[in-house]
C-alpha cells in the first residue's frame, strides 16, 4: 500500500506521520503544483491532499488510486463524478477544528476592540515612558456585555462562538443562509434585522449559492457604523473591494479576516488599498490550524484509511 501525501507542508513540519508508516508506504511531497501531480501520483494507492485538484486531468494515469483523503471540511477541489466513474472513494473531515477556530475569532475580535495594535505600539515606542500618568487610553474601546453578536452560518464552529459570546453577556442572534429551520436554544432571526442590530458580526458558513458574494456593498451600508466584520468561513463570501471601500468611507468600524478569496494574497488584492490599517487585521488562513487541531486531523485521516484497508 503507498501512501502519497501531495501538500504535506499544509499540515506543518511538526506532525508525526509514523502512524501512517504502519499502513504502508509513505511518500510526502511539501508541495504539488496540478501538472505535477500525474507523475507523483502515478503508482499511489491512497492520495492525501488538502487543495490539490483531483480530476481526470491529474490522475487519469493513476490507475491504482483506491482512496482519496482531504485533510479539511471542504472538499471543492475534488471531481466527484469522475471519482464515481472510477470507483474511488473519498473522505473529508469534520470537526477537528471547532475549537481553535472559535478561539481564533476571539482572538481577532480582541485585537481590533481593544485597539491592541496602537495600545502595543504606545508602549514599545517609549511614549508610555513619558506618561505623566499611570494609564493611557487615547483610543476608546467597548466591553462585550450586553452587546449583540450576529453569526451567518449556525454550524459547529458558529455554535460555539454563540456559547462563548453568551459567556460574555452577549446577546446572540444568527442568520441561516440557506433558510435552514431554526435550531432550539438559538435566536434566528433574518438578514437584515441581524445587520441592524449586530455589534459584532461573525461568518461561519461555507461557500456555496446561498453565500457567495454574500456580503457586498448593500449588505455592509446595513450595518452598523460602529460594527466589527469578521470573517472565519470562506474568502469569496466578501466582496472585499467593497469592503475596502466601506473601512475607507468609514461604514463599519473594523473588519477581520482569515480567509481570501484569493489565497495567497493577491498583489492587486483591493484589501492592501484600506487606508487605516489598524481597522483591517488579516491573518493567513490559520484559524484551523492549532497543533492539537492538526494532530486531531491526521489521526482521523490516520483512521479513515485503516478502516478502508480492513
């Protein structure tokens, strides 16, 4: 049995692939570009992939892929039809990363509600040196209680941002895109009495029909002028031209992002053009990536082709 990872270097340096070994053969490339995936895939009976295309342009020469794994939810970059067709079997995961990726959407809010950039640079720069006082709080900023938090997209993830936000004595109030029911112990409520009244809203949802260029220049006029962005689900569900437009003219109050529509960055990327810096914090798709959420991913990758073997 060979095992072939195609973009190890997704799932870090630091991952301990020895119960992988005990399957098979293990072969890791850090990275696969898509024509360089025919050759590398050739004799593979398992590929592991995390955004390598998989389709019949890239392993139709493969003729012993039995099994493809994902080490993600999404799974765009597959052509299931074709696998259909061949009789290859996929496997996604779910789950691994609810945690971190809750904990990561605070960690952005507090670093844009606290203003902690310019409070960091007040000290480092020695101006604190020079207080003629004990505290310094030129940039005002607000507590959590008793505030509403919007969530778009009630998932695992989206749940639990909705405990924790309650936690804090937040009002918490979702929207589902997809007009799913709602779900008992949570208020739904529709898109626009959520943009009305939301003090923090949070998108946790998936790219799909329903969220797709979701939120646009008519959607972010809606919100509140004093209101935090964040987004934790996929790029492309933020026009992000109009986002920067809306921090440039001053719409929202500040925007955090972990996911691009483009990733990496874009050189022409409209979000490089924000002029207040301190209103835009990016962080390059890491939400997922704690280490315990990766070693919790591979162990279940781990265990999703051991079953297939037995």
């Amino acid at each position: 049995m060979k095992i072939v990872f195609l973009d190890a270097l997704t799932l870090g340096e630091d991952i301990d692939y020895s119960q992988f070994e005990r399957l098979g053969e293990v072969v890791k490339y850090p990275y696969t570009a898509p024509e360089e995936v025919p050759e590398r895939a050739a004799d593979a009976d398992v590929l592991v992939v995390n955004k390598v295309p998989v389709n019949a342009s890239t392993i139709s020469e493969a003729k012993n892929v039995k099994l493809v794994c994902v080490t993600a939810t999404g799974t765009n970059n597959l052509d299931k039809d074709y696998l259909a067709q061949r009789g290859i079997e996929w496997r996604n995961v779910a789950g691994y990363s609810t945690e971190t990726v809750a904990q990561h959407t605070f960690a952005i809010l507090f670093y844009l509600l606290e203003k902690l950039r310019y409070y960091d640079d007040y000290v480092k720069s020695g101006s604190y040196l020079e207080s003629p006082i004990f505290t310094h709080f030129a940039q005002p900023f607000h507590e959590l209680y008793g505030k509403t938090w919007g969530i778009i997209g009630l998932g695992a993830i989206g749940r639990r941002v909705a405990d924790i936000a309650k936690a804090f004595g937040m009002d918490v109030i979702y929207y589902s895109a997809s007009g799913a029911p709602a779900q008992e112990g949570y208020h739904q409520v529709d898109l626009d009495t959520l943009l009305a009244k939301s003090d923090i809203i949070s998108i946790h949802a998936p790219l799909n029909e329903y969220t797709e260029n979701l939120v646009n220049k008519d959607l972010l006029h809606k919100m509140k002028s004093d209101a935090i962005l964040l987004n934790l689900g996929r790029g492309p569900i933020i026009n992000e031209a109009d986002l920067a437009d809306a921090l440039n003219n001053g719409e929202i109050a500040a925007a955090g992002l972990d996911v691009l529509c483009v990733e990496p960055m874009a050189k022409d990327s409209p979000l490089l053009n924000v002029k207040e810096k301190e209103r835009l914090f990016i962080t390059p798709h890491i939400a997922w990536a704690s280490l315990e959420a990766r070693e919790r991913l591979v162990k279940i990758v781990a265990g999703q082709i051991e079953e297939f073997l037995k």
